[in-house]
C-alpha cells in the first residue's frame, strides 16, 4: 500500500502556509500540507509537534492566524464547530463523539433524521443503516445501542456516520491507539476500501509500524515546524524517529539487568479471582519488571485492579513479602507498599481541571501536613523534585493539567505515583498515546527504578516495550494467563500466538 | 509545548483570572452604591449590622451547601430541614419546662438535641447518596417533602410557638451582642473562618474538590470518597441546625412555612460566590458575599416604592440563573 500516487493526482484538500498561535504562544510555523484524492496522508510527530492542531484547522474547528485553506481548487474558509462536515470533511476525533445511549441507527442519522410529515422514518432509516453497514463490511446490529458496542465497532460506527454524509476528506485522530491488533488490521481494510471509492484519509498516528503500513505520503512535524513531506515508501523507522525528535534514538530501550535469581519474591498471586478473570498465578521478584501482554480486554487491567483492591476479589490470595493481604481500598494498598498508574490518563488518574501540585500530593496529602494544615511550601518542594526527576514540562505550576501535553501529564502521574514510595508499581499502559522521546524517557525511568530494587509489572498493548522492558511476559487471553515466556522466548511471535489462543495453556 | 519549566507566569493571564474572581465582589459594591443613593439610612452601621445579621441563617446554611456542592452533589432539603429542626427544638424545650424550668440548661438541652438531630438528618441523606447510590437530587428532593410533612404535622397545621419565659431567656443568643457586634454576626463569622481554612487548607477541603472534580480520579488516588461526601452532607445538617438554632429565639415560632424556599437562597448564594455547580471548585468567601448580596437586594427593593418587594425572589431566582451563565461564558472563552 506503499506505492505513491501520481503527482497527476490534484489535491482535494490543501493548507498553505498555514500559522496558528494561541494568545501570544505559537504552535505552527508556516505548515504547507494537501491531501489527494484516494490517498492515505500520514501526520507524524511527536505530542505538541502541532498535529492536533493542524488538524482541527483542516476541518475547520480552529482558524488560522495566517495562511489559506484551498479545497476542491477552490480558497475556502471553512465553517467552525464540525459545520465542514457538510462540506465533506470529517475529523473523526480520538475520543470518539457518540451519544453512548442512542442506537447505532440514531448516531449514523444524528441530525439529519429522515422525517415525512413531522415523524421519523424509522424502517426506512433502519434499512440505510443496515445498507451502509453492510457496503462498508461492518457487522454491527444498527438497532443496538452505542454503548453496548466495542470501542473498535464504535468507531467504525463513526466512519459510517462520515462515509453517510458523504465525507470526501476524512481525518482521524490517533484511532488506532485504542485498538488492539486485529481491530487494527479491520480498520487498516476500511481505510483501504474507503480510498478505492476515492475518499482521502488524514491519519495521524504515533505508531510507525502502521504508518509504514497504510500510508502513501508522511508530513512529520516537529515543534510546529514542517520537517518534511516525504514518500512512505522510502520512510524507515529509523529516519521517521529521528526526523520526530530531531535526534538519533539508537537506544530506545535501556539495557536490561535481570535481578537477581534468589532475589526475594514480593508478591505473590494465587488462583486470584474476580470479575473477568480466573485462575490468575503469578509472583514477582525485587528488582524485577513482569511484563503482561494480551489483547485489549484480556482482562490484564482487572487483574491489576483486584490485586489493589480497587475491584472485589470472588478467590484466591495475595501475599506481599510472605505476609498475605486483602487490600479493601488503593490506601491500603498503598500502605502495604503497592501502587497502580492507571491507563486512564484523564479520565482515573489527574484532575484535568487543577493545577499540577494538588494533583502530584493528591495520593500523599498526609505527607504534607504541618498540624491539620496543608504545608503549600512543603507542597511546592515536592512538585519541584517531580519536575526535576521526571523532567515534566509546564508553562507554570498553575497551568490546568489538562492543558499539559500527553508526555507531561504521564510523567506527572508517575511522578504522583512515586510520591507514595510504593516498592511495587503497577503500571497500566505507561506509554500510551505520547511521543517517541518521551516514551524513551519513561523507559529508562523504569527500567531505573528496577535497578535501584522497584519491582514493576509492566501492562502493555504495545509488544515493541513488553518486549525491551520486560525481564518475564505473562501472556493473557480472554481473563486467564495461557503463556508465561523468559529470555530469549520473548519474541513478538512468541506472544502474538499466545494471545490469539493458538499456543499455551487454556487455548480453547 | 514551551520547553521551559516554571519560567515566569505571563503576567496578563494572573491579572484576568483575578478580576474574574472579584466579580462577586464588584456586584456587592454596586449594590451598595445603589442602596445609598436610594435611602439616606442604607449606609448606617445599624442598617448595614442588620443585613448581615438576617443574611446570617441563610449564610451558615449556605457554607455547609459549599461544601456539598463543591463535591458535585446537591443539597435541597436545608428550607424544610430547618423548619423541622425548628419545630422540634421548640417542642423539646416547651416540654422540659415544667420539670427543668425556663433557664439555660432547658435551652442548652434543646440546642444540643436540635444540632444533633440535624448531623443525623444530613448523615441520613449522605447514606442514602453513598452506600444507597442514589441521585443526591432525588434524595434531596424526597427529603425536603418528608421534612416539610413533618413540621406541618408536629404543628397540626397551625404554630409551634415557645414557651413564653423560656423564649425570654433564649432570645439574647439572636439579640445579643459581643463589643457590640450582634452575636449571629459572631456564629456566622466564625463558622465562615473555620469553613474557609478547613476547604482551603486541610486534606478535607482538597478531597472535596477532588471528588468533585473527578470522582473516579479520587477514588483511584486513595480518597475514602463515599465516606468524604457523607461528611459533607451531615456538616450540611449540622449547619442548617445551627441555623435554627439561631432562627428559634428570633421568631419564637415555627410553622409549615417556616424556612420556605431557604434552598433556592442557600443555593443561589453559593453559585453567586463563585463555587461551580459542577463541582470541583468553591470558596466560602464567595458564599458569604453572595449571602449579603441576596440579602441587599431584598433590602433595596423594601427602601423603594418602583418595584414590589413581593418580586424579591423572582430577583433570587434569576441571579441563580444568571450566575451559572456567567460562570459558562467564563469557561468558554479561556
């Protein structure tokens, strides 16, 4: 899919000499960039590189401070708040924007109802739905509601949607970066057929494997700058890194230590049940990072969870250091020296709408007392060694975490996690949906940790990191451990075919 | 984005975050502007100590609805919660009368059992928000109908009034006076200072904007959040106590409508003050000037002859209304 289409090809959709700033800060320099017919165009770089923010100005929900849009051959200025769609062009958002409790149905025809006399056209809407499903191969009952669907099917829902309104420029915001890797091979076939129809896909990715995969051209932007527009074909992995981060990333993942084998076991898991998942045995070491590898609702998270006592666990037992425990509530575990990072950013682990130092002493308030008071100098201290060793990124102390970067706001939440000093860290998806330099800098904070005695179970969808990070992988599938691999069996192979049932223990 | 850490605030940005702040601030001058030029007798110390003095049961109840609503609940039940409480206290005392007689310790006995009967009552509506997992809305809702029912029934319809000679030694705790400052001046003031620090400077305070900011975020970082909201709703309880407390020894009585519509009062004043509605957010001092500003606003309306001062809570009701609109476009346009 790599080969380019013909320069012949006019584009549909271009920005030239686009600038953007935000109050007196700005994000995009001058961008040139077009979109032709048919054709997958990738933007690449890393968080704050200004992709969002070209792409919000490509579909029209943010302006330019200088430049011109040109579509169809024609200057436009194009309508805010998601009005381009009419247009035909559609940003498909990374969260995707689906009222959770309308039917399938009602989303593809959200606004758009097919009425006569004043009522729904029900059937008639039902059988569109089902037609559009069917062309664009999804199998999704147009009668079921949203939230009942897969996050993968919800977003196919809102490819849908956009190819319903006749979307002939589609830009989509990370999709893949909550998909597992089927899903995204069934996105990869959308896409595809969508360019045969002549449909132009804006695909923004951190991802470089997929990038390679699916795109014709790639624009790598890096600090608001055009680094280049080049060929995918000619892209490596090697020189899209290095044109994100301006630097050579050789040594992406740190060399492993491999602790001790008489180093102490810290915890150890038994026959652990609880919603989702079954029979889960596993120890870990001091020192060691346990990588757990499986498909996105294996149940690798809810394992975390009833270990920390954020769920009920229904058997089984958990021992810290030879001691068993039951922890009822995260303080507990906390004071039994374990700690989770939860995959969820925004939505579990930092109060977007606060200031970074009440969100880092947030877990550790009891810290930072002096009498029944809250010690703010003791506070701020604690947010200036966060910042230093965990080189977070702020404007000021009292910018709104939400306003962060993705790498910032995920090294503030390890930053809140070490602040309680757990000795076991349990860290969910530690690197999901930031940049290349930053996830560098995260794994050589963890393979760190380790070193300096930290035991740390790695959850990743991302085999690349279980795979540099990880001392041991737990494979899991459908809510049980079916693999257990060491040394040099963990390979991406080796993992793929135990999470895909076809090898290990309990493949049914 | 910018590669720098913690280089200087853009000044700019501080300074309209800060006017944004005052708002509350501003109206109350403006109110009193307005108030001067319509009554010669508006800026007096006198008139000015009886505003805030009145201003004072709304206010308490209104910094326990503070606390409620910064963690994202609601409370609705204070109005009828005090007419209850008020009710009950009078009946407690009238009945101690004749084996206690009419001294302190009748009153102190009907205090202490009011106050404790009002933790009770906001502590059974916050069991009812946790552990139930019910709407607080709803909770809120049904129990301003059940409060509301009750007094009307201890009353049989008409008028709890207190017993004559108790009332007598009751009363200075409303009239009296400390360096001749009113003392429901004193308790409004008190119970806003220990309010004010304990949201902004303890663990509480910081939980309650946590939860109500993003409860999953609160529970994921270790906050006992059902246990923090059911406090929440007991100090709720124990202040419109309070207030009833102070309520009894004005008016000597309490009936089906006493306390009407304290809600939509308690509730307007926090939103003026600043404290989103959302949660996540609050400041008792923002909650005691929007008190006084309630408060000045029925008070102009009775110093002039152009508008009815039957419309006073028509005002209420569209300040609320207008209070979160400002509060939005405020949002949007950061």
């Amino acid at each position: 899919m790599s080969e380019t289409i013909g320069t012949a090809v006019p584009s549909i959709l271009s920005a030239n000499r686009i600038s953007k700033s935000f109050g007196d800060i700005p994000v995009l320099f001058s961008i040139d960039f077009d979109v032709r017919r048919g054709e997958v165009h990738a933007i690449i770089g890393e968080n704050g590189a200004g992709k969002s923010t070209l792409m919000k100005i490509l579909s029209g929900f943010e302006q330019p401070t200088s430049g011109t849009i040109t579509y169809d051959g024609k200057q436009v200025t194009l309508p805010p708040n998601g009005e381009a769609e009419a247009l035909g062009i559609v940003l498909i958002h990374q969260e995707l924007n689906l009222a959770e409790h309308l039917k399938v149905v009602d989303s593809i025809f959200l606004g758009r109802e097919i009425e006569r006399f004043g009522f729904m056209e029900s059937r008639l809407m039902r059988q569109k739905a089902q037609a559009l499903l069917d062309t664009l191969h999804v199998n999704v009952d147009p009668t079921a509601r949203i939230d009942t669907l897969s996050v993968a099917d919800k977003q196919m829902v809102e490819i849908a949607k956009a190819i319903s309104r006749d979307a002939r420029v589609l830009i989509m915001d990370e999709p893949t970066a909550v998909l597992s890797l089927a899903e995204t091979t069934t996105l990869f076939e959308q896409i595809r057929r969508l360019t045969a129809r002549g449909v132009a896909i804006v695909f923004i990715s951190h991802k470089l494997d997929e990038v390679m995969k699916i795109a014709n051209r790639v624009t790598v932007l890096r600090d608001g700058q055009l680094i280049a527009t080049v060929d995918a074909a000619v892209l490596t992995p090697d020189s899209a890194a290095q044109m994100m981060v301006g630097r050579e990333l050789s040594n992406l993942y740190p060399p492993k230590h491999e602790p001790d084998v008489d180093a102490p076991k810290v915890l150890s898991v038994r026959n652990l049940e609880a919603p989702g998942i079954e029979d889960i045995s596993f120890e870990l070491r001091k020192g060691e990072i346990l990588g757990f590898a499986g498909l996105i609702g294996s149940g690798r998270t809810a394992v975390a969870e009833a270990v920390v006592g954020l769920t009920h666990r229904t058997g089984g037992e958990v021992e810290v250091n030879g001691r068993p425990v039951h922890f009822a509530n995260v303080a507990q575990s906390l004071a039994g020296g374990l700690a989770y990072m939860t995959k969820d950013r925004k939505g579990k682990g930092l109060l977007v709408n606060m200031g970074l130092t009440p969100n880092l002493t947030l877990l550790t308030l009891d810290q930072h007392l002096r009498g029944v008071f809250i010690d703010t100098v003791s506070e701020t201290k604690a947010l200036d060694r966060a910042v230093r060793r965990f080189d977070i990124r702020a404007r000021d102390a009292t910018v709104r975490v939400g306003q962060l970067s993705g790498g910032n706001q995920q090294k503030l939440m390890l930053g809140k996690t070490m602040e309680s000093e757990p000795a076991i860290i349990i860290m969910d998806e530690p690197t999901r949906g930031i940049d290349v330099g930053t996830k560098q800098q995260i794994y050589h904070i963890i393979a760190a940790l380790a070193a300096e005695g930290k035991s740390i179970i790695l959850i990743s969808s991302e085999l690349q990191e279980v795979i540099g990070l990880s001392h041991r992988v737990i494979v899991m599938r459908l809510g049980r451990i079916v693999g257990e691999l060491e040394g040099d069996q963990i390979t991406e192979e080796q993992i793929v075919r135990h999470q895909m049932g076809i090898e290990g223990k309990a493949a049914a | 984005m910018t590669p720098t850490t913690e280089a200087a605030a853009p000044r700019a940005r501080r300074t309209r975050i800060r006017f944004g702040a005052l708002g509350p601030l501003v109206a109350l001058a403006l109110l009193m502007i307005l108030g001067a030029i319509l009554n010669d007798h508006f800026l007096t110390l006198s008139n000015l100590a009886n505003i805030v003095a009145r201003a004072s049961f709304i206010g308490i109840i209104a910094i326990g609805a503070t606390f409620v609503i910064t963690t994202g609940g609601i409370d609705l039940s204070v109005g009828s919660m005090a007419a209850f409480i008020a009710g009950v206290i009078i009946i407690i005392i009238n009945s101690l009368v004749p084996s206690m007689g009419t001294g302190w310790s009748v009153i102190l006995v009907g205090i202490v059992a009011g106050l404790a009967i009002g933790a009770a009552g906001g502590a059974a509506n916050g069991v009812l928000v946790t552990a139930g997992r019910i709407e607080p809305f709803i909770v809120t809702l049904g129990a301003l109908g059940i409060f509301r029912a009750l007094i009307t029934f201890l009353a049989n319809g008409g008028t709890l009034n207190l017993n004559f000679q108790a009332s007598d030694t009751y009363s200075p705790l409303y009239s009296g006076n400390v360096l001749g400052i009113p003392l429901p001046i004193i308790i409004f003031a008190v119970v806003a200072i220990i309010a004010e620090v304990a949201l902004r400077r303890t663990t509480f305070g910081r939980h309650i904007a946590a939860i109500g900011s993003n409860e999953q975020v609160a529970r994921y970082s270790a906050i006992k959040v059902d246990r923090v909201r059911l406090m929440t709703y007991a100090l709720q309880g124990f202040l419109v106590a309070l207030a009833a407390v102070l309520y009894v020894p004005k008016f000597g009585s309490a009936n089906s409508s006493t306390a009407v519509l304290w809600e939509l009062q308690a509730i307007a004043a926090v939103i003026i003050g600043g404290t989103t509605l959302r949660g996540g957010f609050g400041r008792i001092w923002g909650t005691v000037v929007g008190v006084i500003i309630l408060e000045l606003i029925g008070n102009i309306l009775n110093l002039q002859s152009f508008i009815s001062p039957y419309l006073n809570q028509a005002f209420q009701g569209a300040i609320i209304i207008i209070a979160v609109l400002l509060q939005r476009s405020r949002k949007t346009t950061n």
